[in-house]
C-alpha cells in the first residue's frame, strides 16, 4: 500500500475521558491502526483556530492541517482559507454548514468554494444533519464541478441512500466513512455501488480509535485493493502533494517515529 491516510481527526480531550490528545497521543493512535498520515481538522467554533492547529503541527510532517473555515465571516473568511493554504501549510477545507448556521447550497458559500476552486483543495463537508443534507451538497457540487468535495459521515445514519445518489451524480464527490464505520456494510454497499475509488476513510479520532474503525473495514468482503483505495490511496491522489517528501523534507522535525 503506498499511503494509508485518515482524513478526519481533531486534537483536544476524549468525551467522557480526562486526556489530551495533542500531536504525539495522536499519532500512537494512527500507529496502532496502521495508518500513516491524518488530516487534523479544528473544532468549528464561530472563529475556528486554524493558527493554533497549524502551530501544534507544523513539526509533524506525518499530520496535515485542514482549515475550518465559517463562511458567514464573509470577506474575512476567504482571506483566512487563502492564508492557511499558503503560510500555514494547509491542504484542504472544512465546512460545517450545521454549527455556523448556513445552508450548504446557499450563496454564502459561493465566495469560499471558488477560493477553494482557486486554490485547487478538496473540500471535506459534514453531512446528514441540517443545512447540509446529501442532496443539497449534490447541488453545490454540480455548481462546483471542478472541486473535490468530501461527503463526510456519508450521510450516516439516516441519509446513505441520499448520499450514494449523490455520489452516482457527482463525479466530484467521495464519500468519507468517518463514524459510519460502524456499520462496515454500509461502506461495501457505496463500494459496490460506487465505486471504491470513490470511497475515503477517516475515524474522527480521537473520540473513535482509528484501530477499530479500520478492523471494521476489515471485516466486510472487500478486496484488498478497495481496502487500498479507501485507506488512503484516493485521498492521496485527491490531495495531490507529495507525501513522502513531506516527510523527508521535514526528517529533523520533532514528531513520533515513523511506521516501518
């Protein structure tokens, strides 16, 4: 497998469990599960703390900022999105239309996706709650044909029949299978149905241990190239960055040690 990748994770404290997870917790966790490189996403207040992720990080060549951006901030979020790609070293953009109040096909998002499109960063969208159902993303993704766009939970739990018809519609969308991992057969479904090349994986560790969340992919009947596909191998393509340079480049950074 040339690059195993979990695209949704966070730093903080685990609900219910009275431990930090920074950089280093963060890592033993994707070590443990086999994983290589995570995306780390922050938490989508009304001014989301890109700087501080980027700080925390940026000696960790094996984690890759995502900015949370709120659309509503108007002009000052498209300046934010543009700083965290080309100082802060961003790959790519978190939309969380449910927590900052928007509808994810609405025009507040128009002047972000085509700093997005500029840029040329996918962008990953919470999905299956208000404001940002699967069949509103299917339309901004047809407005955005040239974006990749991230479905992230797929729809999980009641709008996965919605959320494959999307997919089946937008070539530019992929299905991301944070929390609905739990129900691995759902994955194989999207899989069968869309195409594991279009499927990507991520545990939104580390309130889910990203082991669990990969035994669980495990488990169902997939091959070992659609497992290779969703464990990293489309998102690295869909970044387009080159992954073991940034590791190497960066070799005297402090961060944990790397995978064999």
């Amino acid at each position: 497998m040339a690059h195993t990748i979990d695209f949704e994770t966070h730093l903080g404290e685990r609900k219910n469990e009275n431990r930090w997870y920074g950089p280093e917790e963060l890592l033993a966790l994707e070590n443990e599960a086999g994983i290589k490189y995570a995306v780390v996403i922050p938490e989508a207040s009304v001014r989301p703390p890109n700087k501080w992720v980027y700080e925390q990080i940026k000696n960790y060549p094996r984690l890759i900022g995502c900015a949370s951006i709120n659309p509503g901030l108007g002009s000052e979020a498209v300046e934010e999105l543009e700083k965290a790609i080309k100082d802060w070293d961003m790959a790519c953009l978190k939309l969380v239309p449910t927590v900052h109040g928007y509808n994810i096909n609405s025009s507040v998002v128009d002047p972000i996706m085509s700093k997005a499109g500029e840029l040329d960063i996918p962008v990953i969208i919470h999905s299956g709650s208000h404001g940002c159902e699967p069949l509103s993303i299917k339309e901004l993704a047809e407005n955005y044909s040239d974006v990749a766009i991230i479905m992230e939970h797929m729809g999980y739990p009641y709008n996965v029949d919605q959320a494959i018809l999307a997919a089946k519609k937008c070539d530019n969308i992929f299905l991301g299978t944070a929390i609905a991992n739990s129900q691995p057969a759902i994955i194989r479904m999207a899989a069968r149905e869309v195409g594991a090349e279009r499927i990507i994986f991520g545990s939104s560790a580390p309130g889910i241990f990203p082991i669990y969340s990969v035994l669980s992919l495990k488990r169902v009947d997939l091959s070992s190239h659609e497992l290779d596909l969703i464990l990293g191998e489309n998102f690295a393509r869909i970044l387009d960055i080159d992954l073991t340079n940034r590791v190497n480049d960066k070799a005297n950074a402090n961060q944990s040690g790397g995978l064999s």
